[in-house]
C-alpha cells in the first residue's frame, strides 16, 4: 500500500469519526442539559437531608432518555462505521468506569465530582481529538480542569458548581456548537 493511500485512508476514517461525533450531539445536550441544573440544585440544598438525591435522580432520567433515543437511532442509522465503534467504546468505557467510580466515592464516603469530571474530561477530549473536533477537546480540557479543582481547590458544598461551570463548557457549548454544524 503506498504511503498516499494510507492517507486516503485515515482521512476516511477521520470523516467517518465526524460523522459519528454529529450524531451523538444530542447525548452531549441532554446530559449538559440535566446535569448542569443539577450540579447548582446539589449546592443551593448541600447541608440538607438527602441533597444528594438530585443526582441519581437525574441520571436515571438521564439513561432512560438516552436508551430510548439510542434505540430509535440505532435502527434509523443502519450499520456502524469504525468511527462509530470507537466513539461507542470510549463512551462505553466510560459508563463503565464512571459506575465503578460513583460506588467507590460513595463506598469511601467522599464526593464523586472529581472522578466524575475526570472521566467525562477524558472521553470528551479522546472523542473531540478522534473526531479533530476541537470544541470537544477544549471541553475536555475544561472538564479535566473541573476535576482538579474539585480534588485540590474547592470545598464540597461548592463542587456541584464547578461541576456545573465545567459541564456547560465541556458539554454544552460544544454540543450546540456541534448541533448548528450538523444542522448548517
């Protein structure tokens, strides 16, 4: 194979890899979405009964929308590129690894928003970097900066506005960003 088709070839897969990202827009809008307002109620109750409460709500409500979206976007997209199998196994991954994350913070009886924010920093990044879509690299990049402020920086009661802050620029703006891209 020469080296010209070897290009020819990543460049395809790169595309495909974009066209894989368009259509997960929604994911990055509804969970921004959800979580952001979220973050912000966790802070306004912390210091009361079961404050904590809004978050798993949230993902419960979360998932369900998710599962049923993907369903009937999985039988209208027909079959999986590459592209789509790597966003899909980054993404699974990190469900994966995010539930494994949420019982240990629990099980050590400390906030989650670090690990949370680190993982959804690095699948963001790993995505908008696959993807060369750099609005979902620098998301990442806040998410990862979240992360850190939360583990060194900024006391519990005020962590679910970081997470906020981080989610709107990690998920949020490139979401719509990515919306009006794939709508333009």
């Amino acid at each position: 194979m020469k080296a010209t088709q070897s290009l020819e070839i990543i460049e395809a897969m790169l595309q495909e890899s974009k066209k894989s990202l368009h259509r997960n827009s929604f994911y990055f809008l509804l969970w921004g979405s959800l979580m952001v307002p979220t973050g912000i109620a966790e802070s306004l109750m912390a210091g009361t009964n079961n404050f904590w409460l809004v978050w798993p709500i949230m993902g419960i409500v979360g998932g369900i929308i998710s599962s049923i979206y993907g369903k009937k976007e999985g039988k209208r997209a027909g079959a999986s590129t590459s592209g789509d199998r790597i966003i899909g196994y980054t993404w699974g991954a990190f469900g994966m690894s995010l539930i494994i994350g949420i019982v240990y913070s629990i099980h050590l009886h400390v906030p989650p928003h670090t690990i949370v924010l680190m993982l959804a920093g690095m699948a963001t990044f790993i995505s908008g970097g696959i993807s060369q879509f750099k609005p979902f690299v620098y998301g990442g990049i806040a998410l990862e900066l979240g992360a850190i402020a939360c583990a060194f920086f900024v006391p519990f009661e005020f962590q679910g506005y970081v997470s906020a802050l981080s989610l709107t620029v990690g998920y949020v703006i490139p979401g719509f960003i990515l919306r009006q891209s794939e709508n333009g």
